[in-house]
C-alpha cells in the first residue's frame, strides 16, 4: 500500500475502472512504519523458543523435559539466526519467553513449585506469567544467569541484523504469580489488594469475595495425563478465589476457562463502566507525543503503571518491541497510555496486537497506538477456505478491501501457534496447498508478515504431545518438531535432513519471502484484476491483483486449484504494455497484448511478474 502526505489512498481496479477507496489522516504510527520500510517491508519470524533448538525426538505424550528434551537460548547460534535472516526476517518473535508457571522443578534456585492442578501441560502455557521480570528457567544452560542468557540473545539477534520481539499479556497472569527479580520498589500483581471487595480501582485483580477457589474437573481431562505427581490433588490453596483470565467469575471455573490464570484489573468496574479518564474522540488523529501528554498527572490505576515499568524494564534490556496477547481484552485507553509511554522511549518499537473483533480495530490503531494487528478475521480466515477447496477468490479480496483505510496496519500470516499447520489434515493435508496462499498473503499489502517456525518445511503438527491435541504445535509441552529438526540437524542448520522436497519447499519460500525488497511490495497501490477463465467467466480459484509504484509494476496471479491447471486472462491498465518477467518461479517471459495478460497456470502455481520499465 501507499501512504501519502495526510492521505491513505487504496487503489483497486476491475475491467480497466479504479476506485479509489475511503481516505483517513494519515496516523503518526504510519510514519514510523515508512521509517522501518526504506529497505523492506517487515517479516516476523515467531519462534516457539523452547521447541527450537531441541533435538530430542522420543515425543512421549506429557513427558518431561529429560524425556522429550528442551531448547535453550544457546540454540539460536549466529549460523541460526543467519538462516533465518536469509528468509527476509527482519523481528525474532521470541515466543514464551518470559517466566511463566511450569511443573518442573527449580526450588533449588529459588523458585516456587507450580502446583500441576493450575498448570496447562507439563512445559506450562506461556501466557500464564509468573514473573515478568525473567525469563524461563527451562531455556536457560545455567537457570541461575537464565536473564543474561537471554541478553547475549538479544545481542547476537542484533548482530544478526534482526529485531527482538516478546510477548507481553496485560489481560491475566498466572494464578501463582511470584516475581523474584523485580526491581527495587516494585510489588507483586495483587501484594496490595484489599481482597475483601470484588473490585476496587488499585486492586490489580478482580475476588470472589467469601469463597476459595476450586480446581475445574472433567470427566475427559487428567492433569499430566493421570501420571502422578505429589501435587496433584485436585486442590490449589486461593482465598479468596480470583476471577480467571477469560473474566469467568465463578470460584470453580470451567475446564475450558483460562483457569490457569487470573484475569488483572484496569479499573473496569464489573458492570463494564469506566474508573479512569476516557480518551477524547481527537485523540485518534494525535501522535504519541500528544497521547503520552495526555496522561501525565493523571491518577490512574494501579496496574497501568505496573504494565508500563515492566515494558520499559524490557526496552532497557535491548528489546525492540511487544506482541500483546487478546488486547481487545483490555481498554483502548490503556493502550493509549501503554504504547505512547513506549513509544517515548524507542519511537521505532514494533507493536503488535492480537484482536479478533472487527469493530475494534480503528479504536486499538488510532486510540491504541498500535502498529500493527493481526488480520485473521476476514483475510487469513477466507484465505484458509480457498486453501481447503471450500472459497473463493473473490472472497479473500474483498475481506481485504474490507478493511483498506488501515490495510498497511494489518499482519498477514498463514501459520502461529494459535492455528493449525497447513500440512496438517485438519487443515490442507499438505504443504504444498500454502504456496499460492504465501505468495497473495505475503504481496498483497505492505503489512507485515509473520512466518511461524517449521513452515517453511512443511511441519504438519502431528504429534500428540500432552495437552490440546494434533494439528497445532504444542505450546504448552515439551515436545520434539520433526519437519524443523530434519532441518535443523542437530544444530548445523543447514537443512542436511531434509528431503528433497522440503528443500524444495524452503527454497521457494526463500524467495517469496525475499520479494518484500521490492518497491511494489514495499509501497505499491494495489490493483484489483480480474481474472477470466476460457470461457469468458471469473475464475473462482485463481487470485490476481498488481501493486504498482512510480518505480516499479507487478502483476501477481495464484492458481489455488491442486488438481487443475489454469489459464486465465487478466485484463490491465490501458497504459501499461510491453515485456513481463516472472520474479518467482520462472515462467515464460510474455508480452501484454491490448492490455490484456494471458497466463497459463499449473496447480498450486503462481506468477510474479515484472513489467519493464
């Protein structure tokens, strides 16, 4: 997409006819991003840390870390990181890095045992935080210097010309929260409540007032499977009882309810009215000078201040930026106060938001202040039925289109720990379905794109590791990653146990990944195409569309169908004419044709082609 001085222009074009889309003021978060886009656009590269580097392959349903092995920051070597770098990566997403509740036990270094009963898996989740001001032990060689482990990663990730990026949950914490590294000064999430008020405006959690918490049962769920363990007992000692994460409110949550964690505070009183300043309705067009101004001399809630000391806490250790987990959870407000509070240290941090509610996004973009959010309901979510057989093209456009004003704002990926891996069953059933969806997903839009571990190799998540079942890569065991250690091999790095055909596969994404160089991909307006099938109708599973800048026009075409090859006609702006070269799989140079464009396309295939100058 383009950004211009104080407009967001979206062009689409079908049949020749450009329609320009609703123009917006241009937000101050876009002018940080044309900073970080000079050379390219950003690739995020998430990374489950504890299952990078292990190359143990037993697997045993909820077995321990001796048992199953488990990675450490020494993994990420600077041949690693190399790799991943030569992939167009340009942020680690470091995922589940920060100290979160987890069966095994580290007493000898000081730390609490986690009683199972309120753990997910045997690794634990690594949205329930149990110290914000360290790191997992499991991921350190030695768990006493864990923090300085994690810092000299932070320093070869920069040195591999890369950003660092963690997550942070403002919404809950884990039920057994105790930080033993925090600075001086600083007191525990709930230290201070007066926890015989439901709520009160510091209070950082929400009570059951008069009753003790109780573990959730089922009937269809074991805690460890049934193996034995000394705590578990059906018991967790918390009175009073805590409201958990999902902001269920019973003292006994459901077994489906983030029982593992306590959902924190804003100042939201429990009939949803507001205890602190709203932001004014301007505020949406000010930059985050103007919204960090804003909240000075404020008295606001506790827990505000206690996220903003632990953000900058994290920006003092070298780290560039957040992904922020289920933030439509939490009020715009605080992201306002949050990210302008960042922002004020290190203009230039990455910000990423998770929000699944359509109706939040301009709110979370323009009061929030964030960067970037996830574009999963609507794009990757049409996306992922043309990839099964079950959409269509036109569907994926216009989930696009649906959201133009702020496109350059949302992240497109195919793959991250809260979906299924494409060559899982429950998904495609191969990798090879996600080729064309990677090429429309990666160059639609000047977004960022995310690419999860394994993907690349076509890891199909189908191992049972313990809790939650095949299909998505366990986040919450210890667990072997079969695709990414064939490519690991045993920490050369250099794909030796691939077969050919995930080399293969590595290779074109290498490619694909590398066109984010690219000025169309860069900034380009984007074009709608039609695409005609020889029978004069839209074919339903061939997507085509172009990005075009003063420097530079592409025309990109995806044939979705696996079984059927394709030729269709693409009809083109009256001006452009001449010579196409494909930039992606080799196709035959063509030669537009009264603005008309025929291509012949196999399964799966895709053209990237380059109009000459």
């Amino acid at each position: 997409m383009t950004i211009k001085p104080l407009v967001l222009a979206l062009s689409l074009i079908s049949g020749g006819a450009i329609l320009t889309a609703c123009q917006t003021t241009q937000s101050p978060n876009e002018t940080v991003r044309a900073k970080q886009q000079q050379d390219q656009k950003p690739v995020v590269y998430q990374v489950f840390t504890r299952l990078f580097g292990n190359t143990h392959t037993n697997n045993v349903p909820w077995g321990t870390k001796e048992e199953n092995g488990v990675g450490k920051f020494a993994d990420f070597t600077p041949k690693a990181l190399a790799e991943i770098k030569e992939m167009g990566v340009s942020h680690m997403w470091y995922t589940g890095v920060l100290h979160h509740a987890l069966v095994a036990d580290y007493s000898q270094y000081g730390i609490g045992i986690d009683d199972p009963d309120v753990v997910k898996g045997r690794a634990g989740s690594p949205y329930a935080i149990k110290d914000y001001y360290n790191v997992n032990p499991d991921l350190a060689i030695d768990p006493v210097d864990r923090l300085g482990e994690f810092e000299e990663l932070i320093k070869r990730t920069h040195e591999a010309g890369m950003k660092v990026v963690i997550d942070i949950v403002p919404n809950h914490v884990a039920r057994n929260y105790q930080s033993l590294s925090a600075p001086s000064g600083v007191t525990d999430f709930g230290a201070q409540d007066d926890t015989s008020q439901v709520y009160a405006r510091n209070n950082n959690f929400y009570y059951v007032a008069g009753q003790d918490f109780k573990v959730p049962t089922s009937a269809d769920y074991q805690v460890l499977g049934g193996m034995p363990h000394d705590l578990v007992d059906g018991k967790f000692i918390e009175s009073p009882a805590k409201w958990t994460g999902n902001g269920a409110r019973a003292a006994q949550p459901h077994i489906h309810d983030w029982y593992e964690t306590v959902k924190v505070n804003y100042g939201v009183r429990p009939d949803g009215s507001y205890d602190f300043p709203i932001l004014p309705a301007h505020m949406a067009k000010q930059d985050h000078k103007a919204h960090y101004a804003f909240w000075q001399e404020k008295d606001l809630p506790d827990s505000w201040y206690k996220f903003r000391d632990i953000t900058l806490y994290w920006l003092d250790k070298g780290v560039d930026g957040f992904r922020y987990d289920m933030a439509e959870m939490v009020p715009v407000e605080f992201w306002s106060f949050l990210n302008s509070s960042i922002k004020m240290k290190n203009p230039d941090a990455f910000i990423l938001a998770e929000v699944y509610n359509p109706t939040l996004y301009r709110a979370y973009i323009h009061q929030g202040k964030m960067d970037f959010l996830y574009d999963k309901v609507g794009f990757y979510d049409s996306l992922k039925l043309l990839m099964q057989g079950k959409g269509n093209a036109q569907s994926v456009i216009d989930a696009h289109k649906s959201v133009s004003d702020i496109a350059p704002h949302m992240l497109h990926f195919l793959e991250n720990h809260d979906e299924q891996r494409i060559a899982s069953p429950e998904f495609a059933g191969s990798a090879e379905k996600g080729k064309p969806a990677m090429v429309v997903s990666h160059l639609i839009s000047s977004a960022p794109t995310m690419l999860y571990f394994g993907q690349s190799v076509g890891e199909d998540g189908s191992e049972m590791a313990g809790f939650g079942k095949p299909s998505r890569t366990s986040i919450f065991d210890y667990i072997g990653v079969p695709a990414h250690q064939a490519w690991m091999n045993n920490g050369k790095f250099d794909g030796g146990q691939l077969t050919q055909k995930q080399k293969e596969l590595r290779a074109y994404y290498k490619k694909l990944m590398n066109l984010n160089a690219l000025p169309a991909v860069i900034d380009g307006d984007l074009l709608e195409l039609n695409s005609m099938d020889l029978e004069g109708n839209q074919a339903p599973t061939v997507m085509a569309f172009a990005r075009a800048t003063s420097k530079q026009r592409l025309v990109i075409a995806s044939n979705f169908n696996a079984k059927h090859t394709q030729t269709v006609t693409l009809t083109l702006p009256e001006h452009w004419q001449g010579k196409v070269t494909d930039l992606l799989e080799s196709h035959p140079t063509m030669q537009i044709k009264n603005n008309q464009l025929v291509i012949t396309l196999a399964p799966l295939a895709s053209v990237v082609y380059e109009l000459e100058s």
